[in-house]
C-alpha cells in the first residue's frame, strides 16, 4: 500500500451539519438560487479531509495486522475498517459534484476532482453491496497472502518457496509444476473475482464513471482517452528494444533446453524466465549472458559474502536517501516495519511500504532474502517512503505521488543509481570492472527492466477490459492470455481452462492494485535518472548520484508537491520535460541496442 485510497464519510454529510456549514460561511459570491457558495464548497473540502484523514489511518492500522498477521478475525477487522473508509470516499466522491458549477480556486477544484476520481476500490453506496465487496476484497488479498501448493509429495510450498525454486531450477518439468502449482491457488478466486468486478463498477457507476477502469484512467491530469494514446506512444518507443531482448533470449533457450521444449520462431514458454510471472528475467542471467559477458561482480554475492542480513541491507538503502540530503526514517520505522518472514503466522510477503498515520508511522513490509532482487526492491519500497515523509506537510487530498507511476519510479531511481562504482565506495567491491563489461551490465538490467515493460501494460491492459464487460466472466483466462501473447510473447507451459484464473496469481489483482502505474514508472525513472545525471559525466549506466546534495534537492522539490500540481509540472521541476518519454530509457541501453541488433541478425524476430 503505497497509500490507502481516499475515502469519504457519511456521517458528515447529515443535514445538521451541511446547516452548520452554511451558517458559518461568509462569502461574497452569490450563487444562483439552491446553488452552493464557494465558501461552502471550501467547508466541504476541509471537512472532508478531516474525515477521510481519520478514516484512512484507521483502515491503514487494520490492513497492517492482517497483512501481518492473516488470520479470519483480522480480515474481518480490515474490511470493517476499510467498508468505513470506501463509504465515506464514495459518499464524498458524489457529493463533490455539487460543486461543480461553483466558482472556486484552483486549489479547491483540484480537490474535488480528487474527491471524484482518486477512488480505487468505488463501492457502492448501498451498505449490503458495500460489506459484500470490502469483505471480498480482504478474502482475495487473505486467499492470495497465505496460499501455498502441496505437491502429490513433500510438504506445501508459499510463493516464496516456489519463487525461488522458480529461480534456480533449469529443469522444464519441474519448472512446468511449480508455474502451475501455484496458479492452483488462484482457482477459488475467480467466482469471487466475478463478483467484485459487478459490485465495484456499480459503485463507478454512482460515481459518474462508465466502470472501475475508466474510472483508474481518469487520475493522470489529462483526459482518459489521451492518457490511453500516451501509453500506446510509450509503449511503441521501447517495443523494438523489447522484440531485440526476446528475440536473443529465446534464441538462447533454444539452445539451452531444445527446439521441442522452446519453439524458435515463436513465442517463449513462461515457465522457463525464472520468475512467476515472467515479468522480469534477471535471474537467467548467467544461463542467458554469451561467452565474455561478464559483468565483473556478482551482487547477490557480494552481499552474501559480506554478511549482510535484511536490517542492514534496509540500512544501506536508507543511506543512500541520506547521501541525497533525506532525513534519516524515524526510530519507529525500525521498531515496526517487517523485515523478514515471521516463521509461525501468515503474511502477506508481497512487498509493501506504508505511512499508517500519514505523516511519520513509515514502515516497509517484505520478506527480505539476501539477494540483488532484494537489494533493488528495497530502494523501491523507501521510495515510497520517504515521499510519503516529503508531502506530509500538504493537505490530506493532495498525500500521494504526482501520478502514481512516479510514486513507483521514485525508488527505482535511485537503485539505478547502484552502480560498481556506487558498490566501491561502499566498500562492497573492490575496484570498478572495465568498461569491457558494460554489456554484461546493460544485459543483466535489461532483463530486468526491459523485459518488465510489456508486463507492466498487460495487468490494467487485461484488467481495464474485464471492468469494461470486453471480456466477460467466461473468457477471463483466454483474455489474459491472449493480452499475454500479444505484449510479452509468452504462452503458458500446460493447457489452461476457463477453469483457471491465472490473473489471480499475480498479487495487484487480488489486492486491487491498479498496474499501469509500473509501466509508467519503468520509464519515468530513467527520464528521472537522465536529468540528475550531469551531462558529459560518461554514460548514463555508469552514472550514480549517491552523495549528490544537488539531485536530492530537486527530487525533494518534486516530492514535497505531493499531487498538489498536475503531474507534469513537478515532471518539469526534476527533467524540464513536461511529457513522460522513453528516450531516456533508450539512451541508456544504446550499446546493448547495437550489440542485440547485430547479434540477431539473420534471425526472425517477433512471434
Ligand atoms: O509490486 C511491486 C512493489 C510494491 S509497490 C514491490 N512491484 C511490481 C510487482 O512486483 O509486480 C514493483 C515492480 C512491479
Ligand atoms: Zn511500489
């Protein structure tokens, strides 16, 4: 959770108070006859936020211990909570609308408008529906937290387990099982999914929106349908490095596992990427990287080697905010975070950063492994902290990132900025690897942060189109699949049904997490990465802004905004640039771009 969604409360919105308020505002406008005053639209806004504020800590205290702690009583103590919390967003998300014929500042439009649309989960207003929907939204984040797969022999295995056996094996069939094990766990989700998808887009529906999709598209500052052309720009920028990186990839799986087990020509099996979801590739490095691809060092080792555990590997992510000139996190960030997974209860392991009052309770949840993956995500997940720290002083409404994909890419920032030379001043490596092992380098990322970017359009791609009826309740996995091939090219190792419900298995949709906000932050951080590296200082994959006071401050700047501002003015604040672009991202992996290009020549590309 990078932020509990705005809610909205009820019991404010009683006739004695909306009395009250009336009586208490002095303004100059006159409004038409039964129109509401500016002053009253202020009193609205001010009353809402104080309500939601309250709301919100407490369904964010609630989601805490279930997240931590999955038992019955603690989902249902989360759903009540977050049932208050969704009926008064909702509440105050249609009464806003009374306002919009009022003259008021810029300020107070832009919370209204924040009111209306920045609602993940809209429920509807009716309270049965509403409990039906929040106590099914805490199932199916329960249902995916503590789900585990019991082989016909050995013990059952969590997502942790699988994943890292998902990570290691290189033998298909074994690959074959764990891939499908785990989908078995999404299986019981689909009716379940069904219904939700019908009793959220009513509440859309009360909210003045087509459906929950339409709803989620209408926060980027533009109009929904030109955020819908800027994705399919984006996307057709980076799609050519895409093919090049899938292309070598299978051509390398072919050789590895056989013609009959990777077909040449054709799209690559998804159990053979070493991640669940095949949504990031980096674990195959050593299998994938050509004769002479050394890289010159191995994190995941160094790491190991030096003995760092999760408190410390927390530690140096936090000194690289501190480097850029960031308060160090509070002393109860330490006290309360969860770093590692408790061995007696379930948790939801997905990684997660959280601000529970929001203002300075900053806590990350992971079950940290001493890995390089590892090491990435918690910059990613400090990201969100430390941004949530640096908006805390505006107004509750305007608490989030400037779109939410920079809330994502604030993070990924700076862990791009983990560079060998970063590592030799922290003493981890020796000396910086030759230039001669900047392809290995470019490789190793790109597998990660290339091979994400189709991922990242297809979870919203897919979900948008099911909360819009374009795929219907029978055709959720042939949808999902078919979205699969066409962004990734990748197909599933075993036959699926429409008895299975492979979207399940990936954590945002059973928590309801919208997605796009990855692909977005895929390229935002390089666009970021780019403008906070000095020009003329060698390439962009060599360049760390660690102890850089000058970068810190403009990405303060950016942070402090919060959503006060449409996003591209605090774009503009860090880049100059006011249109998000993947130039940047381009630059970066020129070299591996050539080198891809040569190497594939002669092969057919594409699936
Ligand atoms: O969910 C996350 C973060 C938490 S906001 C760990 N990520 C996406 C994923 O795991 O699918 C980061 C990268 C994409
Ligand atoms: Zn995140």
């Amino acid at each position: 959770m990078d932020r509990m969604d705005r809610g909205n409360p009820t019991a404010r919105g009683s006739w004695a108070w909306r009395l009250l308020a009336v009586a208490l505002v002095v303004s100059t406008a006159v409004p038409a006859a039964g129109q509401p005053t500016p002053g009253e639209a202020v009193e609205f806004v001010d009353g809402a936020e104080a309500e939601l504020l309250d709301l919100a800590v407490r369904a964010e205290r609630a989601a805490w211990v279930q997240s931590t702690y999955i038992i019955e009583d603690t989902q249902i103590l989360a759903a009540q909570a977050a049932e208050r919390f969704v009926a008064a967003q909702v509440a105050y998300g249609i009464e806003a609308s009374r306002f919009d014929p009022v003259e008021v500042s810029e300020e107070v439009r832009r919370k209204l408008d924040i009111l209306k649309s920045a609602i993940t989960l809209p429920a509807p207003s009716e309270a049965a529906a509403r409990e039906e929907l929040t106590r099914i939204a805490s199932g199916l984040e329960a249902t995916y937290g503590s789900g585990r797969w019991c082989p016909e022999e050995g013990e059952c295995l969590d997502l942790g387990e699988l994943s890292r056996r998902m990570a290691e094996s290189r033998d298909p069939e074994e690959l074959a099982a764990l891939w499908a094990g785990w989908r078995t766990v999404s299986v019981p989700m689909r009716e379940e999914y069904r219904r939700f998808v019908e009793l959220a887009n009513r509440g859309a529906r009360e909210l003045g929106y087509a459906d929950v999709g339409a709803m989620w598209r209408s926060n980027y500052d533009m109009d929904p349908a030109a955020f819908e052309a800027e994705l399919v720009r984006l996307w057709e920028q980076v799609r050519p490095l895409y093919e090049s990186l899938h292309c070598f990839v299978r051509a390398r799986l072919v050789e590895l596992y056989g013609p009959e087990v990777v077909n040449p020509e054709g799209s690559i099996p998804a159990h053979l990427l070493g991640n669940m979801w095949a949504q990031s590739w980096g674990w195959l490095y050593p299998e994938l990287a050509p004769e002479g691809f050394d890289p010159g060092y191995d994190l995941t080792e160094l790491l190991q080697d030096r003995g760092f555990d999760a408190v410390r590997m927390v530690e140096t992510g936090e000194g690289f905010f501190t480097s850029l000139g960031f308060e160090p996190l509070p002393e109860t960030f330490w006290s309360r975070s969860m770093f590692t997974q408790p061995r007696d209860r379930d948790v939801v392991c997905h990684a997660s950063a959280w601000d529970v009052d929001e203002v300075d309770d900053l806590r990350i949840k992971m079950c940290i492994q001493v890995n390089d993956e590892d090491f990435a995500t918690i910059h990613h997940e400090l990201g969100h902290n430390f941004y949530q720290r640096a908006y805390n002083r505006q107004p509750y409404l305007f608490r989030a990132g400037a779109n939410d994909g920079f809330h994502e890419g604030l993070g990924d920032t700076l862990a791009l900025s983990v560079t060998p030379g970063y590592l030799v001043e922290l003493g981890l490596l020796d000396e910086e690897p030759a230039p001669s092992k900047d392809l290995g380098l470019l490789l190793r990322m790109a597998l990660d942060k290339v091979a994400f970017l189709p991922f990242g359009l297809v979870v919203d791609q897919w979900r948008w189109k099911v909360f819009s009826g374009e795929i219907g309740p029978d055709e959720y996995n042939q949808g999902w699949w078919d979205l699969r091939l066409r962004y990734q090219g990748v197909v599933p190792p075993v036959a699926r049904s429409e008895a299975d419900f492979d979207p399940g298995a990936k954590y945002h949709v059973p928590a309801n997490t919208p997605y796009t906000r990855y692909f977005l932050a895929g390229l935002l951080q390089f666009q970021f990465h780019r403008a906070l590296c000095d020009a003329g200082d060698g390439p962009l994959h060599r360049c760390s802004i660690y102890g850089d006071a000058e970068a810190g401050a403009r990405l303060r700047a950016m942070m402090e905004m919060g959503s006060s501002r449409p996003w591209p003015d605090a774009l503009e604040a860090v880049t100059g640039e006011r249109r998000m672009d993947a130039s940047a991202l381009l630059e970066y992996f020129a070299p591996l771009t050539a080198w891809l290009e040569e190497r594939n020549a002669g092969q057919t590309c594409g699936w």
